[in-house]
C-alpha cells in the first residue's frame, strides 16, 4: 500500500512522540509516527528526571562515581582531565539554555495534556538532592556552585540538620546536601503515551509495530520510508528519532552514519511503600526517585555494551548498596524488577537536531542520551519551527550534526 504525508516520524520514543504531538498542534500536516519497540528502547527504561541542573552539572544521571575520584579532584582544582560519559563533568552553556528552556515548559504543557487530551504525565515538584557523604563530594558541589553563579538562584545548601529535616530517610552519614530546586520529575511512559494519545486525537496516523527498513530517495531528496509490515510511505519530511538506532537510519538516508551508539543502563524498581523520599536523590553511587504510586526507581549505570540489554549481578548489587547506604530503610523493601536500557549516546553528549548538508527533506531529531524525557519538550518545538522553516528559540548550531569531524561521520559511499 502506498501512503502519503507531509511528514514521516521514524521512532515512536518521547522524542518522536513529542515531535508527532508539538507538529499535530497546527492541525495542517499529515503526520505519521512509525514505530517498533526494540528492547532497550530507551523511553521505557528511564527514571523520568526532569534534572535540567543536576544534568547539565553530571549529576542527575545517576552517573556511578567509582571510576572518577581522582579526576573529579583534579577538575575541581581546575586541571585538564579526560572525562567521558561515565565521569561526572559540566556540560557546555549550550547545553544549559536547551535543558532550562525546556524544564521550563513542563508545567504547561502538562497542564494542556491533561485539559485537552485527558492524558496525565505526573508531573512532581520534587527538587533534586545531591547527598554528600564526604569532602570529594562537597568539593565536587563546590565546584558546581563555583561554576554556574547565574543559577545561584536555583541552589540551596542544606546542612547535616536540614537535610535530615528535609529528608528523614536519609542516612546519618550524610553530611548535607546541594539541592537543585527547579529540577522535577515525571512519569516517563505516562510523558510518551500522552505525547503520543494528543498527538493521535490531533489526526496523527500510527503505525506501531511497523520496521522503518529502507529510505526512499530522489537525487539529494529524502521521499519516504520503505516498512517491513505496511509497504511504502511518501513525505515531504522524515524525521529520525529512531533513538539508539538513529546510525542505521540516517544511514539510509544521508550516505552518512551518524555517531550514535547506545548507551546501556541498568535501573531497578521496588515494590510500592508510602512516601520515603520528599524529592529526588543522587548521590555518588546512585539516583533514587519515589514515583507517584510509591515504587522507587533506583539508577543507573553507564555502559559501552552495545545492543545488549541483559541486567548483571554486581551493576545490579551495586545499586542496592549504593541506595541502601543513602537511605538504609531501604534494607527491608523488596525490589519488583530490573532492567536496562539504551540511551542514545553521541560523542559530546549533546543532542543532534535540526537538517543535514547534502539531504534535503531530512530532520534529525536524535542522540538526547541521558536527557531525553527532560529535553523531548524543547525537542517538539525545535522541531515544529524546523518543519515550517520559522525562527528558533534556540541556536540551533550546537547541535546540529556537521559539529563533528568528518572522522566521526562516516560516509557509507
Ligand atoms: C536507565 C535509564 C535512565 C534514564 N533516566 C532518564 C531521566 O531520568 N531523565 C531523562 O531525561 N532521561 C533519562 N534517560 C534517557 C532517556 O530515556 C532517553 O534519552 C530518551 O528516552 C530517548 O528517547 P528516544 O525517543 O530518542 O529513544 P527511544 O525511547 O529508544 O525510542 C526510539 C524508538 O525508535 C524505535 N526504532 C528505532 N529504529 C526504528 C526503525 N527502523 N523502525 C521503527 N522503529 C524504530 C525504537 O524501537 C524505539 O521504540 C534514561 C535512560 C536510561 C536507559
């Protein structure tokens, strides 16, 4: 069967879910989001930190801090040091502004979904606590507050006292704690699901269970997507949010294999319990957020594993100590489940958006990592602006895909 749209989505994760939803706004495109859930699909996986602070300073993401101590120490005396994604590290301004501005959107738009579509993604105002146990971690707090003096505003120190005023659960360990006030939380499938239900009750068409297996092309012109299970679609525009598979597709596309690789992560789950924590936890062997329905979600580790989303006994046990030692209660909860995911990795941790020299009627929407539930709102607005070739909130040259050395973009010929 032959279909035809105005724009073609390929990847149905909060990414493309929240392009299909921000595009289908108007009402004057024909959408289709295309989708087959692939394990490891990140969107499914993810602790559903709205942490646009604790992210943007390496600590929302429940990075694991075993291999980073002395690096940690020579960065907050200002030395240079080789950091990659399993080291804590400040990312650069641009980053910033993009996670900010779209934390910065959640209240309303979580206000328009529930009033306009019935969908609720439970948005919370939890605030994120960094836990500090001993000096490498408040010398590493230090430095965050040393380097974001415009955001002073949105910083608290709370001392051994206020923290166990704020946080009763917490260990007496703790010596304190560096809180992110503007840093939420919400529920990640929920997010998704109602991205996808508004954007579907605005007319969008999905296709779910369907492989995107081919990109149709004329000359330098993307004009469709070829699927293993409903045949041929025709568009003006496809955008790739295949996530931790967004190479394989811009592939097709462009001749050119974008630098994205996944990402793995581990995460667990307890069972639910009335309400142990006020905000959001992360510490330097784990994040901890209680949900809405009381579960726990304990994360996570950062992996170069490829494709391989098995849960492994010492990442899994590290967790549970490292939860247990922040908040020993813990010791007597049961956990419900495991598992991993894939984060859409890039090269600088930055996301990839926005067209590709050479392909036209192309847009990557791709490589959000560990960030994409807090910037997949920012994302559908890029995107929309993109589509209809308007002004963006944002420069958009940080993120585009030509930022990196040809090295990294392998042309496929
Ligand atoms: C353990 C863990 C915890 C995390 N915690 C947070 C957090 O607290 N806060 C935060 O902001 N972010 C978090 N993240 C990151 C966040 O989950 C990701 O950045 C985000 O989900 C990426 O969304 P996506 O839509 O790009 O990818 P995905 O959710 O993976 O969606 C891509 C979809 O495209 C499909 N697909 C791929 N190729 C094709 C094809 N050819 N045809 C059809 N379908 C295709 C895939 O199967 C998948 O369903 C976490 C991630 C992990 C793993």
């Amino acid at each position: 069967m032959n279909r035809t749209y105005d724009v073609v989505i390929a990847g149905g994760g909060v990414i493309g879910a929240s392009c299909a939803y921000h595009l289908s706004r108007r009402q004057n495109l024909r959408i289709a989001l295309i989708d087959a859930k692939r394990p490891g699909n990140a969107t499914r996986a993810s602790a559903g930190g709205l942490w646009a602070i604790g992210e943007s300073v390496g600590l929302g993401c429940g990075v694991i801090f075993f291999r980073m101590m002395s690096a940690q120490r020579r960065e907050a005396h200002g030395a240079a040091v080789a950091v990659d994604a399993s080291t804590p590290h400040i990312l650069p301004p641009a980053f910033f502004e993009f996670a900010l501005q779209s934390n910065a959107l959640y209240p309303q738009l979580h206000r328009e979904l529930i009033v306009h579509h019935g969908m609720d993604f439970k948005f919370e105002r939890t605030g994120l606590k960094y836990v500090i146990y001993d000096d490498e971690d408040r010398l590493y707090a230090e430095h965050i507050v040393s380097r974001i003096p415009h955001l002073a505003d949105q910083l608290r120190w709370l001392d051994r006292e206020a923290l166990r005023e704020a946080e009763p659960a917490v260990s007496h360990e703790a010596q304190g704690a560096l809180e992110f006030l503007c840093d939420h939380q919400v529920s990640p499938f929920r997010l998704a699901d109602a991205y996808t239900e508004g954007a579907r009750q605005n007319g969008v068409d999905l296709y779910f269970n369907t492989n995107v297996t081919g990109v149709l092309r004329q000359g330098e012109r993307v004009t469709g997507v070829r699927t293993a299970e409903q045949g041929t679609f025709h568009c003006g525009t496809l955008i790739n949010a295949a996530g931790a598979w967004a190479a394989e597709l811009s592939e097709q596309a462009s001749g050119i294999r974008l630098p994205v690789k996944p990402v793995k992560g581990q995460i667990l789950l307890t069972e639910r319990m009335p309400k142990l924590l006020e905000g959001c936890l992360t510490t330097s062997d784990c994040y901890m957020a209680q949900k809405d329905n009381g579960e726990i979600l304990i994360g996570s580790t950062t992996e170069d594993k490829g494709f391989d989303v098995s849960t492994t006994f010492p990442e899994v046990a590290g967790l549970v100590q490292g939860a247990i030692r922040c908040v020993p209660g813990l010791k007597d909860i049961n956990l419900k489940r495991c598992w991993a995911g894939l984060r859409p990795g890039s090269p600088d941790e930055l996301p990839i958006l926005g067209p590709m020299a050479g392909v036209e009627g192309y847009l990557n929407a791709c490589g959000h990592f560990r960030t994409g539930i807090l910037t997949s709102a920012i994302t559908g607005v890029m995107l929309e602006h993109l589509v209809h070739q308007e002004p963006l909130p944002l420069d958009i040259t940080p993120f585009l895909a030509d930022r990196f050395e040809a090295g990294l973009l392998k042309g496929v010929g």
